[in-house]
C-alpha cells in the first residue's frame, strides 16, 4: 500500500473516533430508530469505502480484500454501534460485512483509475454521517438564543469537510495517480493478444509405416507438422482438414491440392515441414497417395478437440 490506501484509511479511523464522540454525547437526543439507521448507514458506506479501496488496490486477490474488507466492516459496526444499543450493534456489524463484500467485489472489477473516484464518492457519504448524527439530536428549544447557535456547529463541521475534500483528498490522490502514471511507463501490459506459439508434430516414416499414426490437436491451436521419410522410397501425407494460416515451408509438391488439403511429399531420407492452424473439430484421416502404399498400411488419424 501507498500513501493514498493509508491516506483513506487514516481517515476512516479519524472519522470513526468522530462518530463514537458523537454517539456518546448524543445518544440522550437521538433515538433509538435513529441512531440504528445512523450506524446502518455508516456501517455500510465504511464498509464499501474499505472494500473498494482494497479490491482495487490488491487487484488479482479477491480473497484477500474481501476477507479483510468484512473483518474492518464488521469491526467499525461493532464499535460504532455500541452506544444505541444491541440493535444497532447487528445492524453495524451486518451492514459492515456487506459493504465490505461488496465494496471488495467492486474494487476488483474496475481499474484502479476507476476506484479513485468511487472510494471518494463512499468516503463522503461516510463523512455526511456526521451530519446526520446533529440533524437528528433532539435540539433545545428553550430559548432562541440557543436555536441560533445551533447552526454554528454544522457550519464547522462543513467548513473542516470541504477543506478535507478540497485540499485533502485531491493531494492524496494526486499521489496514487502518479504511482500509476509511472507502473504503466515502467511495467508496460503485454498484450492479451499474444501470438501463440506453434505445437510440432513429427511423422516418421519406416517399412512402410507412419510413426506415430494417431495424432490429437487443439482447435485453433498452431500446429507444425515435419514429415522425416526414413526409407529409400517416396512417401506423402495427404489429409483434408479445415485450416487457417497455412504456410508450406519447404515443400514444393502441392499439385494443385484445394485450401483445406495439407500435403507434404518426401524423398527418401529427407523431411519436409508444414505449418497450419486447425479450425474445425473432428477426426481426419491422412494416407500416403503413392500407389499401394495406402493398401500397405501407410494410413493414420489426426484428432482434432
């Protein structure tokens, strides 16, 4: 983790020592069905802050942020709630393990640039919770004098809010954002579309045999076939197969042959290479085409899954 996962969490800590000063001094003014809304409400925005924060941080290892999301989001209900009693308690502590869980599930599937404005959109509903805890205190209504300062209160809690997210969260993001900047100019991604490399088959030829005659391809899946001819005659392999990106090597005895046709001729004690890729499944029988030599057992399969 960097200066921002610390920055967000450092944060969430501060605010969490807010909400608990808060609930215990206001616990006497807010109701019991308030208060269990209040931490409902905190729980799960915490929760979710957490759980997206991590997830995107810790990309690649949803076990991991996912676990430790519900542990936080269990423990900030747990202690958060603790003043409005045990409802609020379960509401907390259920509320925090599902904003974990999901907050976690969120930051893993978006990119890391995408999670900088999310965490910043579940922090500030966390920190509005502040506001909820004064809107919802039973005000004094005794003298007007005392309505009157009772303003003065949100208004500084609105005024420290704004600079936080003007000043605060801005920088800290500015942090992550350049740690970015500077993985992608060091660590360039891959491409996905990575060509893959070709699997190479080779048939043998000898006393009139081919080796080996059962053959298991992948679809769509490069494949090089070498035909190596051991005996002291003229062999072939003729197959009809669907294929794709044919190359011919360094054999020049095609004849004439259709697109789908793989034909390879070898002299005697030569070899002969031909590379293609597979595209339909099935199985596809290859014979020699020099005369007789089919009839002598020159025939084998090619299984193509």
């Amino acid at each position: 983790m960097g200066f921002y996962q610390y920055f967000i969490f450092i944060s969430l800590i501060i605010l969490t020592v807010v909400v608990i000063l808060l609930s215990r001094s206001l616990k006497k003014s807010v109701t019991a069905m308030h208060g269990m809304t209040i931490i409902m409400f905190y729980s799960m925005n915490v929760g979710l802050t957490i759980g997206t924060l991590l997830g995107g941080s810790f990309q690649g290892n949803l076990y991991y942020s996912t676990i430790i999301s519900i542990l936080l989001g269990l423990f900030i209900g747990l202690i958060s709630g603790s003043y409005f009693g045990l409802l609020a308690v379960i509401e907390g502590v259920m509320s925090g393990i599902m904003g974990g869980m999901m907050g976690a599930m969120l930051g893993e599937m978006v990119s890391q640039e995408q999670m900088i404005p999310l965490v910043r959109i579940f922090l500030l509903f966390s920190i509005s919770t502040i506001f909820l805890l004064v809107i919802f205190s039973k005000r004094s209504d005794k003298s007007n004098k005392i309505n009157k300062l009772w303003i003065i209160k949100p208004l500084i809690i609105g005024t420290l809010i704004t600079f936080y997210f003007v000043e605060g969260v801005p920088f800290a993001e500015k942090q992550i954002i350049f740690q970015l900047k500077d993985s992608k100019i060091h660590h360039p991604v891959e491409h996905t579309t990575k060509k893959q490399d070709p699997t190479v088959i080779t048939i043998e030829t000898q006393n009139m045999q081919y080796t080996p005659s059962n053959i298991s391809l992948q679809k769509n899946q490069p494949v090089t076939i070498i035909f190596k001819n051991h005996d002291n005659i003229d062999h072939n392999i003729e197959v009809e197969i669907p294929t794709i990106n044919r190359y011919q090597g360094t054999n020049h005895h095609n004849h004439g042959k259709s697109e789908n046709v793989i034909f390879l001729h070898s002299e005697p004690k030569h070899e002969q290479m031909i590379s293609f890729t597979p595209t339909n499944a099935g199985v596809y029988e290859f014979t020699c085409k020099v005369p007789g030599h089919k009839e002598s057992g020159m025939v084998g399969w090619i299984t193509v899954r």
